[in-house]
C-alpha cells in the first residue's frame, strides 16, 4: 500500500479511513487491531507536520518526546511527564529499555551515530550509507517488555534537498504514527540545516500498520471532526548550525519540568526557538491549570500558527473548571 498526503492531517486522515474498513485482523499482546502490511507513507511538506484537529493536536507531547530523544536520555520520569504510557514499557521502574536518544547518540554506550551521519553526508553528498541503527540485533537475544519500533533512519541529499526514509518494524496508527512523524520531520530538519541544504520529502515505511480496537472510536471521532485539506506547517527552522539552540531548549525543558522559573527572553533564543519553549511552559501551567499564566505565555508568541494548539489547551481547561 502506497499512501501520498501533503500534510500529516491529509495522511492520517487517509490511514485511519483505510484501517477502519481494513478486514484484515491480528492479536498482538495490546490487543486485537485491523492491519495493513508493508506500507508506504510520504509526506511532501515536512513541515506539515502538526495536526489542527482537536483530537490529535497535541503538540506538547509530540515536542516532549522529540526532546527527550534530543537529550539522549533514556529516563522514564522525563518521558512519562509528557506520556504516561511509556509507565508500562518501562522493566525497572526508572528508564526505558529501548529509548532512543542512547541510541542516537551512544549506541552500545560508543556510538553517535547522529555526529557520524553529519560527518558522512559533508564529506560525501552522494552518500547511500547515511544510515542511523535504532532496532539492535541485541533486542532480540531475550525478552523485553518493549523494543524500538523504528528499525532505521536513512538520510539521502539529492539536488541540494535531504531525503529521509523511515523504516519501521511496526506502527500503531493512532497513538504513534502522529508522534513518529513530528519527531522525525524534525529530526530532518535539523539535520538539513547542519549541512546547509534544503527539505526534501519524508517517507515512511511500517511492516505492520495497525489500528487497536480500543481505538477505533476515537479515530471515527477524528474523521468526523470537519476535517479539511490544509497546507499548514511550521514556519522553516532558522538557517544555520541548530545545536546550540537545540541544547538551550533541552536545558530550558528540564527546568520547566521540574518547576524552576524561567524567562524566555533570558534564553536569548530566535524565535522559532523561544516559541517552542513557549509550548513547553504552556504544558506545565496547563498541568498546574494556570489559566491566565497560560494566556499570559499565549500572547507572547511569535507565530500564530500554534493558537489552534493553545486555543485547545484553554477551552479544555475552562471547560473543566465550568463542570466542576
């Protein structure tokens, strides 16, 4: 199955249609699910990568698991803050056995492979070995509560654009498609300004594509929700190395996590950046239902292409303040 969408809305409205008519039917250990195999997702506009529907519009989240990768941590408190599902996968209470930022940045406790790919494409523009390990031979010696679902990342330059291909051994349409394509359409992003050329096309390919049963309902919801085809995206990450700011927003992320106050015009960050911090703190009044803190931090950003985001966050807390 070949699946072409400009925008993540355009692509999981598509996804979700497909499935919930798919006859196809499997038993995996979270449950029983519909699926279709070997399939073929691309996305035209990364940055198209944010969901204007009430349902999936999570943007904090998706930014929280990006940065815990980011970090290269692997801790299970930094992640469930964002997602406490991730309590389940985790065999000792305090990391998670297949979290990625280690494996992006020390594979086999040696390895960072995000720093050899870089180096690799520089060197070599043409490159086909621009690949990035995530699923180890290692996961399969025993059993774990849970592996990588993302088996490798491969990066292509061709005419001056970065290519990425995403394979995966298995993808939960609902709850990890959304996040996988925010977290690494941004990875790509990042990687196209390290080198200094332009976004290319994002593809993605899942063994197994699946849609649990506890879950149709809510994708039903989705496409039910008035969607339209839209070409909104983040605005283009500022041209330049990233890194530094990169590693001034992971900082900012830790200190707002464990409720330090923080200025965001102390970051001295563009835009772009400070916005995404924004977000951040945007989540943690939102926990603490800070309504008029989270107005406060709406008015102070940059780009109006996260009111959607924001606007949910206060409707949903003044909806549950009118019912209490």
């Amino acid at each position: 199955m070949y699946i072409s969408a400009p925008t993540l809305d355009d692509l999981l409205h598509r996804v979700f249609g497909r499935l919930l008519k798919s006859g196809n039917r499997i038993r995996p250990s979270r449950g029983k699910a519909a699926e279709s195999i070997a399939v073929l997702m691309q996305i035209k506009n990364p940055r198209a990568r944010l969901s204007r529907s009430e349902t999936k519009g999570r943007l904090s989240s998706c930014l929280g698991e990006l940065l815990w990768y980011l970090s290269g941590s692997k801790n299970l408190r930094f992640i469930a803050y964002y997602l406490p599902r991730y309590t389940d996968e985790s065999e000792d209470g305090r990391t998670i056995y297949g979290g990625y930022g280690p494996r992006l940045f020390a594979m086999r406790g040696r390895h960072d492979q995000v720093r050899n790919v870089l180096t690799m494409l520089r060197k070599k523009r043409d490159s086909r070995r621009a690949v990035i390990q995530l699923l180890d031979a290692s996961d399969l010696a025993k059993k774990h509560k849970e592996i990588p679902c993302t088996c490798t990342l491969q990066f292509m330059i061709r005419r001056c654009r970065l290519h990425m291909f995403t394979n995966m051994r298995s993808n939960d349409a609902y709850l990890g498609l959304p996040h996988d394509v925010f977290a690494f359409t941004m990875l790509q992003e990042i990687f196209a300004r390290t080198i200094g050329v332009e976004l290319g096309a994002y593809s993605h390919a899942v063994g197994s594509l699946h849609l649990y049963d506890k879950h149709r309902k809510n994708a039903r919801q989705y496409l039910e929700e008035g969607w339209q085809p839209t070409s909104l995206r983040m605005p283009p990450m500022p041209k330049g190395d990233p890194w530094r700011s990169i590693a001034k927003v992971v900082e900012a992320e830790r200190n707002i996590r464990n409720g330090r106050k923080l200025l965001v015009r102390d970051l001295r960050l563009q835009p772009y950046w400070a916005d995404l911090v924004r977000i951040l703190q945007i989540y943690a009044h939102s926990r603490r239902r800070e309504l008029t803190k989270i107005k406060q931090v709406k008015s102070e950003m940059s780009n109006h292409i996260y009111d959607a985001y924001i606007s949910n966050v206060i409707t949903k807390l003044e909806r549950n303040r009118h019912e209490q």
